[in-house]
C-alpha cells in the first residue's frame, strides 16, 4: 500500500490509512512522528487506538462511506481532522484516510462566488 500514498509523505500534515477491516496499513512520516509514543502502529486495529464513540464513527465510516470532519485543540495547537471513507472503482468502502493538519488560530474564511 505504501507506494500508493507516496504523495503523502511531502505534506505538512499527518496522513492514516486503514483498510476495510480497520488494520492500519500506511502512516506517513509526520503521522508516525505524531504517534510516536504509541510504537510502530502499521498493522495494528484502528478499533485499539480509539475509544467507542470514535470506534463506533470508524465502523460507520467502514460501512457506509462518507466523511468524519472536526477541529480539535491540545497542548495549545489547533487541528483540522479530516477522515474519510476511500472506494474502489466499483464505489465500494475498501478503507479510510485521516489527514491531520495544524491549523493556525485565526483561520480566514472565503465566501466566493460559484
């Protein structure tokens, strides 16, 4: 899986992905620094990392498809996390993708026209 996400290892921004069964198969380097306290996660259940409402958000996301978004702060730094169901060509849930990204205080917010 690791040479699929290899756009993922540049960014800014801590990248998870799990398969359909919730297995952690890819972390880039900013994810693996984030959750270096925790070891080597790369095969091990996202189901073990979270809590249950978290969990029961994950199944969710696993069986249905769809996105997660919401801001979160700790130790005085803002973040996005974004996760989100990924498809197959048939449209069919094969995992899901957390993107975590720092996000400064004051964040601008754009109305444009369509």
């Amino acid at each position: 899986m690791e040479k699929d996400f290899n756009w993922a290892e540049g960014m800014a921004c801590a990248v998870t992905a799990a398969d359909k069964d919730g297995v952690i198969r890819y972390m880039n380097r900013r994810a693996m620094e984030t959750y270096r306290k925790h070891g080597d996660l790369i095969g091990k259940s996202l189901y073990d990392c979270h809590g249950e409402r978290a969990a029961g958000i994950i199944r969710r996301l696993l069986a249905d498809g769809g996105t997660n978004a919401y801001t979160i702060e700790k130790g005085g730094v803002r973040k996005m996390i974004y996760q989100t169901a990924t498809t197959d060509t048939e449209g069919r849930v094969c995992g899901i993708v957390e993107v975590s990204m720092v996000i400064p205080e004051e964040l601008p917010h754009y109305v444009r026209k369509e």
